[in-house]
C-alpha cells in the first residue's frame, strides 16, 4: 500500500544530511539534478551535498557542471571526483578503496559530514586506507 520507493523516500524525509551521486556527463548531471530537487522536496531542512562522480578533469567542463548546478539547484557543496581505477578494483575485490585520486577528492567531504570525527591515514602494505579514531565524545557515548 505504500507504493514503490516508499522506503527511499522515508529515509529522505528523515535525514540529517543528504548525499546525492551523479555522473559526470550532461545526463548524470540532469538526473542528479532532478534527483536534488525530489529530495529537497521531501526534506526542506537537511544539508544537500551533491557530488559529480567520474568528473571530466578539464576546468572548462567542470566549470560548465557547476555553473548548471548553481543555476537550477544550489547545493550546500559541490563535490568533483575524477575517474580512478581503484575503485572498480575495490569493487570486484570486496575491499576499501585505496587511497588515490578519489579518496583524496572525497576527504573534504568526509570531513563535513562528520565534524565530531577525526581521520587518520594508517600505511597497510602498499596501499593506504582510513581508519577512523574514537574522540571524546564517541567514548562518552559508547
């Protein structure tokens, strides 16, 4: 009875924060983008980052995504991620993504989305990863 994407749209409507992922192509950027006004539609309050996934590396064409952004939808960031190997690679290998071009695009991001937490780079062998730190107000909780 309650239709479909019923589960999706509760889980907008009761976020603290929203993420949005999209391609970094005139469609992925369309759809994204209309995604961004659903969700805003069904929670007015949350923060609304967006994020452009396989980013052209170019400052023109980026310049251009940003510039639609802006003008249809102001988001609370825009994020730019370039393409990176590791993360099909961590994809078929059931692992984290090493650190590279990617992780490194998403660290700010990151970091905004969790401002209690602090992140620490840990060397595993030949490739790196994050591990997250307990702070105080984690071990107050727990």
């Amino acid at each position: 009875g309650r239709g479909r994407f019923a589960v999706g749209r509760a889980l907008v409507e009761r976020a603290a924060r929203l993420v949005g992922v999209g391609s970094g192509n005139p469609v992925g950027v369309v759809r994204l983008l209309a995604w961004a006004v659903d969700a805003r539609a069904l929670n007015p309050s949350a923060p609304l980052h967006l994020v452009v996934s396989r980013a052209p590396g170019d400052a023109f064409r980026r310049g251009e995504i940003a510039d639609e952004v802006g003008r249809t939808f102001p988001p609370s960031s825009l994020t730019f991620v370039p393409a990176d190997r590791r993360v099909e690679r961590a994809a078929w290998e059931g692992e984290p993504v090493a650190a590279g071009p990617f992780t490194k695009a998403l660290a700010p991001l990151a970091a905004a989305l969790t401002p209690s937490r602090s992140w620490t780079r840990v060397r595993r062998g030949h490739t790196r990863s994050r591990r997250r730190v307990a702070t105080r107000a984690d071990r107050a909780v727990a």
